[in-house]
C-alpha cells in the first residue's frame, strides 16, 4: 500500500520571526504555498513503503532547508506560529469563497498548520474506519499549547482548527462516524458540498464560482477525507510536527491501516472469531478525542485508547509538553520557541537523511 505526506512548516528568521516563504518555494521542487504568507508545504509523490517515504521527505526537507538557510530563514514545525502577530494571506478565488461563507473564522485557518497522510485505496470502508479510530493520535505528535499567545488547550492547533474555523459549518470541520460503506461517505461528502453551495449562494456566490474552485472532496475540511480524485484516503489529523516523528507516527498508522486493510473492521467489544481490528464505538472514540484536545497524553484514556491501537506512546516525545507551562506568552518567548522547533527540525533532517527506518532506533541517542 502506497502512501505519501504532506506537511506544512513556518518560515522565519534567524531572529525567528515570521518571514515570507515565496522565494524558498519557488526554488525547490515538492514545495507550494499555502494561505499564509509564512507557511508553506512539502510533499512526497506516492512512495511503496514508510522507509522510501523516510527517504524521499529527508531529501526534499534537506534541499528546502538549505533553500531557506541561503536566505537567512529557517523551517520551523509548529502547528501554531505562537504568537498573536497579524499573518498576511494570500488572494485567490478560493479563499475569497471560503472568507464569504466563513466569516472572520476562516482566520483562525491561517494560524494553523498540520500534516497530511495520504494512504493508496484498498479495502476503503475500513481504512476510513481505522483511521477514524486513530484520530487522538494527534496528540503524539503534539507540538503547542499556544495560540495567538494564549494556553487554549494541551493541543491548540487541533482544538482551534475544530472548534473555531467551522463553528458556522461544524459538519465540515469536525471527524465524522465511522461509515457502513465507502458510498455512505461519498453521500456524506456530497451532502457537505451541497451545504457548502447553499451557504455560498446566501452570500451572493453563484454554484459556478464555486465550482471553479472547489471539488466536493477539497470542500471538506475534516480530520479524513476519501480523495477519489488522487485515489487516496487522507489523514489529516497530526500537527505540523518535526519530521522524525513524522515518519514514526507513519510508520505506527500504516501498520494498522494495514491490519484493518487485511484483517477487516469491526466497531464495539461484541465477540467474533475473525480477526478483525476493534475500534471502539463512536461515542466512546468523540470522548477520547474530547479528551486528548483538553489533556493530549496526559489524559490516562488517551494512552489505553492508542496503546489498544497499537501504539507505544512512550516512544513520542510531543514538542508540545516541552514547553507547556505558562497561560501566556510574550512575542520574545515566542520567537525563542520557533528557534527551537527549528533547531529539532534540522537535527531530524541530518538523521532523516542516513535513515533506513523512521521507528525507535532513530528516536534516541
């Protein structure tokens, strides 16, 4: 089973502050923008294995690196830029749609960054199912607390993405039940797109303009998205984390994903002689998501629930409890922070870059 990733990064400084991420992604390959100005993404083409993955990320991480540092800036993997500092974005049909429907929410958008994971389509119902049961794992790979210099919650960037971009969509933002077929959920993702076309068209927005700029799949915005465009299944809960723990969370997820994939899905503890995977009802999973926003892996059901998963979350080391501890941070403190989010970037990279497996070997040491 292919699978490919996805992660956006901040650009700074070496004061680190926020910087224009134009000229590093016009010079390197596997690199686009994104809505902010400082942000931008690097991607891998579809790749046959975790340890080709780990390979291909560390080259391309490795040339956009040295892209940034011969401009005197720096990769910083953050799922918040920290602080409160107003964030150009940039101008395009698309966002101008989505800023018409959202209002002042789709803000918040722009102070966000994260990881998509792309897994080949197989066994579809039970990779949307797996990986709907996987959705705590977010806070793994958790890198801040902090948004626009306030503690919101143990994982901002998930808990601001959720609750804050789509409070006037929550369907669309939100991780959505675990689907009885792969056709359920593409009823799902049309009647989101519908939604998305009546609350356009309340603004004044004709269906054609919004259709020049959006596909029913990329009208969603929630933790998983069935990309029959690109023939993937897309996870995109993870924080903009560094890269190693990228690749370990990569490996973790294909490993389950394939379980489910071979074995089938099946929900709740009734009893059964296959060997399908067990996940949990909805209801009990929402509560564990609830509560890995709140606590991230501090919250004691968050570690049975990714342990039951298959999980060891001892071997994660999450930026993000590093530097808890303040409700508050100043713009110094912020900058501080981003310099060391770059530092662990670049010692990731170094070792990403000799890596023949992205697991617990590399981890330590």
């Amino acid at each position: 089973m292919r699978v490919g990733i996805e992660i956006e990064y901040w650009l700074v400084d070496d004061d680190g502050v926020l910087s224009a991420a134009d000229e590093v992604i016009t010079a390197c390959d596997g690199v686009d923008s994104e809505m902010a100005t400082p942000l931008l993404e690097v991607k891998t083409p579809p790749c046959d294995s975790v340890e080709e993955l780990t390979a291909v990320l560390g080259d391309r991480l490795g040339r956009a690196r040295e892209a940034a540092r011969s401009r005197g800036t720096r990769l910083v993997p953050l799922g918040t830029p920290l602080s409160d500092e107003q964030i150009p974005r940039r101008t395009s049909t698309r966002i101008d749609v989505q800023q018409a429907v959202l209002g002042d929410d789709l803000a918040h958008a722009g102070y966000c960054a994260g990881t998509h994971l792309h897994f080949e389509q197989a066994s579809v119902t039970d990779q949307l199912r797996a990986l709907t049961a996987l959705d705590p794992a977010f806070a793994l790979v958790n890198t801040t607390p902090y948004y626009r210099n306030r503690r919101v919650s143990a994982c901002a960037r998930p808990y601001v993405y959720r609750r804050r971009c789509y409070r006037s969509l929550p369907d669309h933002g939100q991780l959505w039940r675990y689907p009885d077929s792969a056709d359920e959920w593409r009823r799902r993702v049309e009647k989101r797109f519908d939604a998305f076309l009546a609350a356009a068209a309340e603004c004044g927005i004709d269906r054609e303009t919004v259709a020049s700029a959006f596909s029913p799949e990329d009208a969603v915005w929630a933790p998983l998205c069935l990309r029959d465009d690109l023939g993937t299944v897309e996870w995109r809960t993870p924080d903009a984390a560094s890269p190693l723990e990228l690749c370990r969370l990569a490996a973790d997820v294909a490993d389950v994903v394939e379980t489910a994939v071979e074995d089938g899905t099946r929900i709740g503890a009734s009893r059964s002689n296959d060997d399908a995977l067990s996940l949990p009802p909805f209801e009990t999973l929402r509560d564990c998501v609830d509560a890995a926003l709140e606590r991230g892996l501090a919250a004691p059901r968050v570690g049975r629930h990714l342990s039951r998963m298959g999980f060891d979350p001892a071997e994660y080391r999450p930026f993000g409890e590093e530097i808890d501890g303040r409700e508050r941070l100043d713009a110094d403190e912020a900058r501080r922070i981003r310099l060391r989010a770059a530092d662990r970037l670049d010692r990731d990279v170094e070792r990403l870059r000799g890596a023949t497996t992205p697991r617990r070997e590399l981890s330590r040491g």
